[in-house]
C-alpha cells in the first residue's frame, strides 16, 4: 500500500539530529519555557520575517488567541464580524465563533478553492473588523487589492496559515503577509512536530505581547493576572523537534512541488480535474494535491483496491456541519461543489519517483 502520508518516514529521516535534540532536552531537567522554546521561537520569526513569534499548544488556539487579544486591546468586540471563507476546515471558523464573533462566509474561487478576493467588499459592513484568509492545500492567495480593501475599510488581515508554511507572495513567506498569523505543525503538516503545536507571527508588538500574556492564563507576573486567559503552550520536546525539521523545510517544500509538477505534467485522465496553479512557483507549497471529479467515490475505491490510499479534504462544508445547524440551510454552491468533488493523493518528501509513477498510471487506467 503506498500511504498518503508515511510519519514515520518523515521523521526518520531525521532521526539522529531529533533524538540529539530530545536528549538534550531531556537531560536539561526544563521542560517548558525553556531554551528550545526561546529558538523555536526567533527561528520562525527569521523564516518568516515576522517581528514576533510565540509559541502556542496547537493550531486552533492560535488563532484563537489572535482573536482573543484583539478584543482584551478594543480592536474588535463580541458580535464584530470576521469574513472568512466558506471553503476552509472548520478549525478557521471556530477560532472566530469561539470569541463571540461573527462569521461572514464568502465563496471561493473556483480555480483555486481559496476565497475569492472579488466577493470580499460585498460582504463588508459597519460591523465587519477583519478578514480572515486561508492559505489552503498550501497555496498562498493574497493580493494588493486584498491589502488595499483592508486600509480602506480599516480592517485586520489575520493568515490560517495551519497548511502553508513556507509559500510566498512577492518574496514575502506567509505568516508575515498580514496583521497576525495562526500556524498549526500537527504532525501531518509540512513543518509537523510529534504531538500537537502551533504558534503566532504579528509585527504588531502590543498584539503579541497579549498574546504571550493570555496564552500563559492572562498573567505576565506569576500570580498576577490582567486578562481572563487560558493555558496554551509549545512545550521543549515539540520545539526542539520543529528547531530541528525547519532547518529542512525548504527542500521538503521543494521535493513537494516537483512531486506535484509531475502529476500535473502526466495525470492525462479525461474525467480528472488538476490543480491550475503553476506547480513550482513558490507560491505553493503543496500540503496536499488535490484534483476534482464527480466520480470521486469510485476513483477513491479503484486506488484502494490499486493499494494506493487517498483522503478527502474535506467531505462535508463547514456550513452543513451539526454544529454550525443555523447554517444548514445556506446554500453555497462552489463550496458545496468543491467539498462533493476534491480527493487528494500522497503527496510527501518520501514518496519515491516509483511510488509516484505508480499513482500517475493508476489515475491514468482508472475508466467509468
């Protein structure tokens, strides 16, 4: 069976310098707050370029404590709106409805699945304070007109940047595109630690600074607590583990695009549709690779029986989820399409050329 995604041979192929690290780790007797953390933390503030890097328990924390501060500092209240589009994992969307804000869905793009920036200012109104925008699948979507809609309505840019570590738009990495950014290294993600992790980039001093401060239970002073805060940390383990697999990002990411360059080039399949972004730009990073066909169901069972696993991201539309119900009714038909039709194939840094031919002729056989 060739795995969509091999862990474990990820993370053997740096095992050496991982079990140093964890050694040293272990051997330090400090375990949180400690030295790891503190060059986990410059190290992703110089990749990314961001002033400010803090270090969080997971993804979805990040961006909630991004939310969570720009209310503790009057930039947003309860009941603020935050547009954020309707093709996303519902991590990105209970980060907003966990602060008491307002989620304002707008649809994607088709050719690329991300929000279509072009729909965004319809849905603006007096009540609106940001937009959030999701570097899905790995692709970078940004835009000056994106920048300028945000001064003219005075609005935040916060990145989901969960799936897209590494990708750039005019030279600049995402994390470091808007206001604030909200990264996830769950261990199937490109930067991935063994457990749960994420931290947040701003430039902005004073939204880090409460960030720091209301991910350590409101308390910059022990004892001592100005926010209503929670407990949301990066521990030393997952730190000196991610201080160890940034270094090898850049070729991971890279390794990623020329697996996609090469479906792209050779998936002749008349029934499948391909991703449309130029695959080696580094715009994409390739998280997942993801095509589109309204014979997903049937495709997804021929790999399997073919022994080649795939997975779905994501079956069902956070809009149709029990827990949104008083969305169930909306009909928003690109998302819907989208969710009904994408499957996505292994895509990794230690996926073999073999393996990777093997899926090329696979798709290529599969017939109605």
């Amino acid at each position: 069976m060739i795995k969509f995604l091999d862990l474990q041979k990820v993370n053997l192929l740096h095992q050496q310098e991982i079990e140093n690290q964890l050694l040293k780790v272990f051997r330090s007797g400090w375990y949180l707050f400690g030295t790891a953390v503190k060059e986990f933390e410059q190290n992703l503030a110089n990749y990314t370029g961001a002033k400010h890097a803090i270090g969080v328990a997971n993804g979805l924390d990040a961006l909630r404590l991004i939310f969570k501060a720009y209310i503790q500092l009057g930039i947003m209240q309860k009941g603020d709106e935050v547009i954020v589009p309707a093709n996303t994992y519902i991590a990105s969307i209970l980060a907003i409805t966990d602060n008491d804000l307002a989620p304002v869905l707008v649809e994607p793009d088709i050719d690329n699945y991300n929000i279509d920036i072009n729909k965004i200012e319809e849905k603006i109104t007096a009540k609106t304070k940001a937009i959030m925008v999701v570097h899905l699948y790995g692709q970078t979507i940004f835009s000056d007109e994106l920048k300028q809609l945000a001064t003219k309505y005075n609005l935040q840019i916060v990145e989901d940047n969960a799936q897209s570590i590494g990708a750039e738009y005019n030279c600049v990495k995402t994390g470091n595109l808007g206001d604030a950014a909200g990264f996830s290294f769950y261990p199937g993600k490109n930067l991935g630690a063994l457990g749960d992790a994420g931290a947040v980039t701003t430039n902005n001093d004073n939204l880090a600074r409460a960030i720091r401060t209301i991910a350590n239970y409101g308390s910059e002073e022990k004892y001592i607590n100005k926010y209503q805060g929670l407990n949301s940390r990066i521990d030393e383990i997952q730190a000196a583990v991610l201080n160890v697999k940034l270094t090898h990002l850049d070729n991971e990411n890279q390794r990623r695009r020329e697996i996609a360059q090469y479906y792209s080039n050779n998936i002749t399949n008349s029934t499948i549709i391909l991703p449309k972004h130029p695959v080696n730009e580094k715009s994409h990073v390739w998280h997942v690779y993801v095509i589109r066909t309204i014979h997903r169901e049937k495709l997804q069972e021929y790999l399997t029986k073919n022994e080649i696993q795939t997975l779905i991201h994501y079956p069902i539309p956070p809009h149709k989820q029990e827990a949104y119900k008083e969305w169930n009714n909306l009909t928003l038909p690109i998302t819907e399409q989208i969710h009904n039709e994408v499957l996505s194939l292994p895509i990794s840094p230690v996926l073999t050329d073999k393996e990777v031919k093997t899926i090329v002729e696979a798709v290529n056989n599969f017939e109605i």
